[in-house]
C-alpha cells in the first residue's frame, strides 16, 4: 500500500513531520544535512523495523530525546499503523491493535529502497543478495516464511550441538529439519528467479541493451551432492568449526554480466544502473501478483545514475504503480515530465514543507 499521511516525530533531525503524500510521485528537495535521508529512513523503518543505514535503533531517536515515534495511514483508507520506540521498548500498533511481529508491517507495507550504497547488491558478500531474493519471496509465498523460521530454529539447535561437540547422533538429530525446509526454500527461491529473470531480460533491452545479463542460483552448498548427503560428510568439519557451514543460509547469487561476474567486470555506475534494474524487475513482478502497492524510495537519484539513464529510469518508474519518494539537492535535477502530477516536498534544518 502506499501512504495517504505520514507523521514523524524526534526521528533523527526530523522533530515535527506531518506530511500527506501524493499517491505517486514525491520529491524531497534540500541542501546536504537537511534531513531527506532520515525521511526515507522512517518509512523504511515502517517496514523493516531496522535502517538502511548501518546504525544502531538508538541512533535514530533524536538527540537528548526518549523515543521516536512514526505514524501512518495507508491509502487503503482503512489502515493506520503507530509505532514507537524507546530506548528499551518498541510498541506497534494497527488500527489500535498491538502487533508483536514486524513482518505484519512489511505484509501491510511493502518497501524497497535505492540508495549511494546500493551497488553493494553486486559487490559485496552474499547476504545482500539473499536478502534480495527472500523479500521477493516472502512477498509472493506466505509459506517462506513459516519454512524459514522452522530451518533457523533447527539451524540453531544444530549449531548449539556443534559448538558443545554433542557426539554425531546428538549434532545430526536436526538435519531431517534442516533438509525437509532447506528444500522447500529452494523450491521457492528458484521460483521466484525463474520469475524475475523473465523480467530482467525485458527490461535489459532498454537499460542494458548490449548486454547479457544472468542470475545463477547458488544454494548453499556443491551442486554435485544432495544435501542430506553434504550435512553427513561434512559434519566433523561443523564440528571443528562449532556452526553449520552449508545450507540456504549460505545461498549466493551468481551475477553475470556477458559471461564475467558483474562485480568485477563492470563500472560502478553500470552496477548502480544494475541494481536499480533488478529492484525495478522485483516491483514489477510485485504489481503483478499483489493487489497491493508498493513504495519505492529513492535517495539521491542524480548522484546515482547520468542524465540519459535518470531519463529512461524515471519512463520506467512512471509506468509502475507504485508510490514513489524520491530525494535530491535541487528540484531541477529531477525530470517529473512522465507523471501527470506530483508533489514536492522542501526539506531543511529537519523541517518539511509542501510546495
Ligand atoms: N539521532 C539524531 N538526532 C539528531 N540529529 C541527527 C541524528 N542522527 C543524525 N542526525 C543529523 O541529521 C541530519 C540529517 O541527516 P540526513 O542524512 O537525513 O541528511 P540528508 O538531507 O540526507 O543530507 P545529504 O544530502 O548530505 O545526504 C544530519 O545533520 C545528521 O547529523
Ligand atoms: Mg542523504
């Protein structure tokens, strides 16, 4: 869904925020510090319950403040969700109703988010990319999740018995959980890439035209070899270590860009115009399968992509239906000429005004 109004309060710089959005496009425009990324960082909380900002909650209350506070109403014209946190506590509410569980927000709003960083989806570790795939497929199979949290908790138990060096028996007890889980999270992951690459492929054509872009799925463990079979033969080395070394915990996805991995082949910019495709892709099939909507926040668009990309870009983005945030320094970097109306927002010194 996306915001019909937004309420920020000590959230960063941001003391006093009350804004209602357009349904479309928003523009957040003002000079560095002024607040724009701690915007984005509130909604992305409202989904995440976390920052995309490697930063600790407590550095998201304000300064010399107790709590932050962000409350919303969806444009489902039914849905308000309050959320506090303190320095101990955090407190969700739905229409009133306490929830204990963040990934009713995500079910209720659905986020993704490109940001100065975001090529670290391509060039950096692999749990950037899990987490990648797992959004998209906690957003179309409700089971992931279940499946998900059963192969964690089995995953723990193990590794609980690896590191107090349990004889065999004891150690292997939970890898009929393990196996019976890590199957049906590769049965759905690769689903959903099968699904996506569809996607990727059409929109290569115009953002990638000269090249071949493939996603290989890496499951956590050699391809020659059941995992049954690898959990058994590996164990004494589980053992040594005290953790579990293999399974879809450890799942990649391999990048390729014309046959070499796009991490090392292919220029920062080109890997910043890459991510954005495959988040494109992901809010493409996301529209396909989901009556709801879902918002895209863009932080520092001009920096992130040259004049001619931005272009084709923001075509793209205007035929989606989704709700879009989008920040930048100055408002004539931002070609709003594919949207029948939109909104800007001026930010400064934490302060947000409608224009
Ligand atoms: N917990 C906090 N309390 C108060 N202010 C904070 C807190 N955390 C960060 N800030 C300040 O908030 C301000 C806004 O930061 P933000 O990253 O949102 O700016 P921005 O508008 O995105 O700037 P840029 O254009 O440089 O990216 C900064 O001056 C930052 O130091
Ligand atoms: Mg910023």
């Amino acid at each position: 869904m996306g915001l019909s109004s937004l309420e920020i309060i000590t959230f960063r710089n941001l003391h006093s925020v009350n804004i209602k959005p357009n349904a479309e496009l928003n523009l957040l425009i003002g000079e560095n510090a002024a607040g724009k990324t701690s915007f984005l960082e509130a909604i992305f909380y409202l989904s995440y319950g976390r920052s995309f900002r490697y930063s600790q909650t407590k550095h998201l209350i304000s300064h010399d403040e107790e709590y932050f506070r962000l409350i919303c109403n969806l444009d489902d014209n039914k849905t308000r969700i309050g959320l506090e946190k303190s320095y101990k506590n955090q407190l969700i509410r739905v229409n009133k109703q306490a929830v204990s569980r963040i990934s009713e927000l995500s079910t209720l709003l659905p986020v993704l988010i490109l940001h100065p960083d975001s090529h670290q989806l391509i060039s950096s570790g692999p749990e950037n990319r899990r987490q990648f795939m797992d959004w998209g497929v906690f957003h179309v199979e409700h089971q992931f999740i279940i499946s998900w949290k059963k192969y964690k908790k089995a995953l723990s138990q193990r590794n609980a018995s690896l590191r107090m060096k349990q004889d065999d028996k004891l150690c292997s007890l939970w890898d009929i959980e393990l196996i019976e889980h890590a199957s049906i999270i590769e049965k759905y992951r690769l689903k959903y890439l099968d699904d996506i690459k569809i996607i990727i492929n059409d929109l290569s054509k115009e953002l990638f035209p000269d090249h071949k872009i493939e996603l290989i799925y890496k499951k956590g463990w050699p391809d020659d070899i059941e995992y049954k079979d690898h959990l058994k033969s590996n164990l004494y080395k589980d053992k040594e270590k005290g953790y579990t070394q293999s399974g879809p915990h450890r799942a990649d996805i391999k990048i390729n860009v014309n046959g070499y991995p796009a991490q090392s082949s292919i220029s920062r910019g080109q890997q910043k115009k890459l991510v954005t495709l495959l988040k494109i892709a992901q809010l493409t099939l996301f529209s396909k399968i989901s009556e709801r909507r879902c918002i895209l926040l863009f932080d520092d668009l001009p920096a992130e992509l040259d004049r001619d990309n931005q272009d084709k870009i923001m075509s793209i983005l205007s035929k989606l239906n989704i709700q879009l945030f989008i920040t930048a320094i100055e408002l004539n970097q931002i070609n709003t000429g594919y949207w029948q109306n939109h909104k800007v927002f001026h930010v400064e010194h934490g302060v947000i005004s409608g224009i």
